[in-house]
C-alpha cells in the first residue's frame, strides 16, 4: 500500500519530534497519528496540510512514494560513532532522507551537466588505496595537497550539505546516492581539519560502498581518504624525519589535515611504530590537543557552493525564493534547508 506513512514518519524524526509532538501541532490524536505512519489509514486533506504545515513541509511532498533508504554514517573516529545515542541517529538519517527528497524535486527543474564524474569501484576487487588515486587520475588532481576537497565534490554533481548536528551529535557526516546525484550532509560545527577527513570519508563511501557493503566499510572509507589527501609517494618521505609536535603542525598545514591523522598515516605506511605512536598521542593528550588541535583556524576552509549555485540558477528564470522553497517542498522560503547563503559559484560546472 503506498501511502504517506513512510514519508510522515521520515520529516517528523527529521524535525526531532515525538508523535505527541507532531500529534498536539497538528490537532490530531496520537492515535490517528500512528495510524497515518503505518499507512492503516489515509489522512484526510485538511489533516495532511494540517502535518505538512507543522512540519514545515509541503503537502505533496508527504505524498511522495519513493522507498525512504539508510545512510552510511560516520564520526571522527569510531569512537564517535560507537557512541552516538541511537535517537540522534535515527534523527540525522531521517534529515539526509528528506533532503535527498527535496533535492530530488529540484533536480527535475534543473538539467545539471558536471565536468567530472563520480567513479564507483568495486571494494572486493579494488583497494580503496588504488580507488582513491585512480579518482586523484581521472579527476587530473594536481600532485599535492587537496586545498579544497568541496570545490571538486561541487564539480562532480555531489550535492554537499551543511547542518548543525548539535554539541553531544557524535556524528561528522552521512552520505547517500540519491539517484544519479550523490548528497552529503555534514555537522556545520567541526574544525576544518576534521570536516576534511569527513568530506573524504564520506566520498569514499560513495565511491566504494554504492552496492556492497560490510564489517569492513568505514575502515576501507578511512584507508581512501587517507590516500586521497595524503598519497602514500608523496607523504612518505616527509615522515622519515623525526615527528614532534611542531613538525606535526608543519605538516597539518601543509596537508590541511589533523595531527591526528599523519600520525596514523605514519603508522600505517610502516615510518612510525607502535610505541612512538602511542607516546606521540600521550603528548597530544596532556596538551589538550586531542580534542582541539593548533592551526585548525589556519587551514582553508570547505564551503560548498553547488545547492547555492542551483538556486541563482532557478532565480535567473525569474523564480522567487518562496517558489523555489514551494518546488523543493518546503513550506516557505524560511523553512529550506538546503541552500547557505553566501559565497562564489562552484568552478567547472555548468548548469544548462
């Protein structure tokens, strides 16, 4: 039975709402509420703008019958995400799922047409090493740091998202295919260095875990992202000399990743051993510096730009901020979530 239930119970976890809650703002019964999201009864059309209105959504978009789908999630560290409360999560995937949805109606107004494309490899038969430096090939990176990893997220189509997930969130990122368009919803509120681990991590997961997924994905997104920011022929010889705390900052800035991270690339291309890893964490840990890091303020920051870059495109045909919102399915201007304002247009792509 396709009803609205899926959808309802998506936007209202999306917003952090109990049923009571939606229930009471909505004038109807939790009751009648439960019912309407297992789709055992259909609401009413006052009722369902009723829902639409305190959800901040428009009523069309509750009738959408698409298959709502999980997103791949990952922290900092897995720390991070082995303690995320289950609520939190179940809430952020519920916002990367109604954003994919709002996403989806804009991208039927808009013909996108990007310079680059998104790989997709098979993790079985492809090291997420060798993906990553394939991608570094196709997408003819320049040898070197990636300045600006959003900059060329923009360029493939890959709709990046900015949100604030909240102080206690323990979650950095979520991604998804939404069709022919991979989205990237993304915690507003972590250090540079950081949201740069989380734009490659979650870009490995759109390259390597499209179709098949196991125990080992987050550790395979976090082999690409080391590679595909720090390319193991590059980075090498640079951790051949003793690794201090201020050589540590050099090499942050130079890359424009964390401490923390050329620590573990280190280890793992074979220059740094166990014990100097772990007395270089201790260091770190009576400084403070594992939860925040020097020079973080100094890197460039990401900003992605290609949702902004759609919206000057809709208004450039004569399209208000509120019709736009009303095509995207949101309520009204104030209540889309997808476009930041601020910011130049993404290089290399061309809306027609």
């Amino acid at each position: 039975m396709n009803g609205v239930g899926e959808v309802l119970a998506t936007a209202r976890r999306a917003r952090g709402l109990r049923q009571e809650d939606l229930a009471r703002a909505a004038e109807v019964t939790q009751a009648a509420l439960s019912r309407y999201e297992h789709d055992l009864r259909t609401p009413e059309p006052i009722v369902l703008e009723r829902l639409a209105r305190a959800l901040g959504v428009a009523p069309a978009l509750l009738e959408h019958h698409g298959r709502m789908e999980g997103g791949i999630a990952v922290g900092a560290h897995m720390r991070r995400r082995a303690t995320a409360k289950p609520t939190v999560w179940r809430e952020l995937e519920a916002r990367l799922n109604m954003l994919r949805l709002h996403t989806a109606r804009l991208m039927d107004e808009v013909s996108m047409s990007a310079e680059l494309h998104v790989p997709t490899f098979d993790p079985v038969a492809t090291e997420p090493e060798a993906a990553a430096r394939m991608v570094r090939a196709q997408w003819r990176m320049p040898v070197g740091p990636v300045h600006s990893l959003s900059t060329w997220l923009d360029a493939a189509g890959v709709i990046v998202i900015e949100q604030d997930f909240g102080p206690s969130a323990r979650v950095d990122g979520l991604s998804q295919w939404s069709g022919a368009y991979p989205i990237v919803l993304v915690n507003v509120g972590t250090p540079t260095d950081r949201k740069r681990l989380t734009l490659g991590h979650e870009f490995g997961h759109l390259v390597l875990h499209t179709t098949y997924v196991d125990d080992d994905v987050e550790v395979q997104a976090n082999r690409f992202a080391a590679e595909l920011f720090m390319p193991a022929d590059e980075i090498r010889p640079m951790l051949r000399a003793r690794l201090t705390l201020e050589r540590l900052v050099e090499l942050k800035r130079y890359w424009g990743v964390s401490m923390q991270a050329i620590i573990e690339r280190a280890q793992h291309l074979g220059v740094l051993s166990s014990t100097q890893r772990t007395s270089l964490y201790k260091v770190l840990s009576s400084r403070g510096m594992r939860t925040h890091e020097p020079a973080s303020d100094e890197l460039t920051p990401e900003i992605p730009r290609l949702t902004r870059h759609i919206a000057e495109s809709l208004r450039a045909r004569g399209l208000s901020d509120a019709e736009i919102a009303r095509l995207a399915g949101f309520a009204s201007a104030e209540e889309n979530e997808l476009f930041p304002s601020g910011g130049a247009l993404p290089r290399r792509l061309q809306l027609v």
